[in-house]
C-alpha cells in the first residue's frame, strides 16, 4: 500500500546532500506531498504495516521522519490519506525501510 504525506518541515542538511545515490534529497520541500509504498521486507508480516505509516494519526497529527544514508536529513509529515498504489512523481517517491 502507499502513503500520501505532506512535509511540514525538513532539516537544512536533506538540500545539501550531494553524494549521487542520495540527491533525491534536494528535492524535497516544506508543503510537497509524498507518497511512500509499504513493501516487503518492511512490512511486518504480523500486522501488514509499516512501522511510520500514521496507521492511527488522523487529523493534524504531526509524524517525524529521517531519511536512510544521511539521518541529518529529517523532519516532520502530516498523513493525508492511504492509498492501493502511489500517483506521485518519481521524485516525490520513496519507500518505507
């Protein structure tokens, strides 16, 4: 499954970021929505959920996030809703770990 998050926040180190497996990070921006997928081998097999997915965040909550290969690139997102398949652009797409 994918969820859709909007940024609220991010630190300054995620725009500068310039090793080439993670530039993607440059990309990101306060307000953008995010799709994340839920896939294998980070969902757990137990629940079928992701550990971050704002399974029971509704209304304004506001959840944290750090990014994989830089944990200096973090902030926080607010879920807009869970979805089948993810319809964002490639680089407003990412995976839960």
């Amino acid at each position: 499954y994918c969820v859709e998050f909007q940024t609220q926040s991010l630190s300054p180190h995620c725009a500068l970021e310039t090793r080439p497996y993670a530039r993607w990070m440059q990309y990101l921006r306060e307000g953008h929505t995010v799709c994340v997928t839920c896939q294998a081998p980070a969902i757990n097999a137990r629940t079928q959920r992701c550990s971050g997915d704002g399974h029971n965040a509704d209304g304004g909550k506001i959840l944290h996030w750090e990014a994989v290969g830089n944990s200096l690139c973090q902030g926080t997102w607010k879920k807009i809703r869970q979805l089948e398949h993810c319809s964002c652009p490639l680089v407003h797409s990412f995976v839960f770990t």
